[in-house]
C-alpha cells in the first residue's frame, strides 16, 4: 500500500517536531554522534510515519491504520530501536534512531532511545492525537484518578498568564517510573504506578497540580516566586524525590526532569517538553 507524504505540517506534526529536536540533541549528546529518528504509530485511523534529521526537518507520511507498517529504510547507518506503547501498555508503534556518520553506536544509543521513547509516549498518547475520550473521562486518568495530560495544559496555560502578572513563575516537574517490566506484570507495574500517584499527591503544596501525562509519567507543576526561583526550585525536588522513594520496589527507578518558565513564557507545550527532555540530562 502506498505512503502518502503529508504537503504541509499538520498541527500534530508540529507538535511532534517540538518534541524531537530537543530529544535528537539529547541523543546525539549520549552517543556521541549525528543521527536521525524515525517513529511508526498507529493513530486513530492512520498509520503515521515521522523522520527527523537536524537537516531536513520532520517529514510526515500517513496510509490507513491496516496497511502494513514496515520499517523505514536508511542508507549506511546502524539502528536502535524502542517500542511505544499507549496509556494502557498496549503496543502503539516504535521510535528507531539511525547513525548518520556510519559510525556504530555505542552501548549508551540503546539507553537513550529507550528513554526517548518513553517521552515520545507520553506525547501520541496526549488527546491532541487521539479520538476525544468519553466526555466524563476526557480529563482524568481511569487509573490513578489523577488529572491527565489535557487537563495539565489547560491549567499550565493558566498558570504561566497569572505569574506574568503576579511576579511569580510556574514549575514543570516530570516524573518517571522506568526499570519495571510492565508488559510482564501489569498489576505490579500499576500497583507502583498507584503508589507513586499517591505520593506525588501527599508531597504537593496547595495549589499545586498532579497530573499523569503518560504510560510511565507523571507531572507536578505550580508556581514559585520568580526572585527566589532557583532556591524553590531545588527544595520543590528535594520534596518530591523524599516523598517519592518510599514508593518503588524491586528494580524500578525514579528519574525527575525540571524546567522553569522563562519571563514571558506562555507556551504550556514548550514548559512540559523541557521538563520531559531534561529525564535524559
């Protein structure tokens, strides 16, 4: 079945474009040369197709969700390759990278996709790329209960225009659950899920927001005195990761990504990405 080259970005390719120029920074700093991505979804509808390269930019092509979804090829390069799942743990495509200098990767390149992946997961899985939920599930995770990423963004919209009239700024703190099987044992993988919402919960100041944003993420934001940033800002963490320990067991992990809005800031999309992209800092 043919692949149709989408002409003109769509809004969702934009989105997904924001998403993966800083990750390919990230990536490229971990394995220590210049490559690409590529990710194969499964969509609504479609099958969709993304290749990134710092050069050519994001190119989009889609053909119907049963067509088959084939890798996609690149000349002189080695590959590592994650999968992506959606919210339910259910299989939703992949993201490859593939090394442009014909240099093969290192041990950390495996490390890195994996970790994009996740980020890139919590992204597609957003209801911007999604048919709506039921109207009295669109803003709650069925899960943990807890906001998800549409309402985040509704509400960080909110904050970021109250800060830039109060002298405040808003925080954006990413919380990841990795080193867990999930496909292997989703009961256990949800019990740490549950457990780690319900910390993030008990560790939060009034007025702050809990939100689940992906398969294995979560998000606090909220807002901190713009003169003291930086000082609140490491005590803000200091309390989420104390909090947030006691609610791992076996191999899983916690990692925590941070951003702080800059003066002026009012885009929710691009204060969450920086936060999801400092998880590979």
């Amino acid at each position: 079945m043919a692949i149709v080259p989408i002409p003109e970005p769509s809004p969702r390719a934009r989105a997904v474009e924001a998403v993966l120029r800083p990750l390919l920074d990230l990536f490229e700093a971990a394995t220590g040369g210049p490559a690409a991505f590529f990710a194969e979804l499964r969509l609504g509808g479609l099958g969709l197709r993304y290749a990134f390269a710092r050069e050519g930019g994001l190119v989009e092509t889609a053909q119907p969700a049963a067509g088959p979804m084939r890798g996609l090829p690149v000349s002189g390069g080695l590959r590592v390759v994650a999968p992506l799942h959606a919210m339910g743990g259910d299989a939703m495509g992949h993201l490859e990278a593939a090394s442009l200098g014909g240099r093969p990767f290192g041990a950390a390149a495996q490390e890195a996709i994996e970790a994009c992946a996740r980020l890139l997961e919590a992204h597609f899985t957003a209801s911007a790329f999604h048919a709506p939920p039921a109207v009295g599930d669109a803003l709650s995770d069925p899960l943990t209960g807890l906001p998800n990423r549409a309402a985040l963004l509704g509400e960080l919209e909110r904050m970021l225009a109250r800060a830039q009239r109060d002298d405040m700024t808003v925080f954006s703190v990413c919380v990841g659950l990795s080193g867990m099987d999930d496909a292997a044992g989703g009961e256990a993988f949800e019990g740490q899920l549950a457990a780690l919402a319900a910390r993030l919960v008990e560790a939060v100041r009034g007025g702050d927001l809990v939100a689940r944003t992906g398969h294995h993420e979560f998000v606090v934001a909220g807002s901190i005195p713009r003169a003291t940033a930086e000082a609140s800002a490491a005590v803000v963490l200091e309390r989420l990761h104390a909090r947030c320990i006691g609610a791992i067991r076996g191999r899983a992990r916690i990692d925590m990504g941070f951003a702080v809005a800059r003066i002026g800031e009012f885009d929710p999309l691009a204060l969450l990405a920086e936060a999801e992209a400092s998880l590979l800092a």
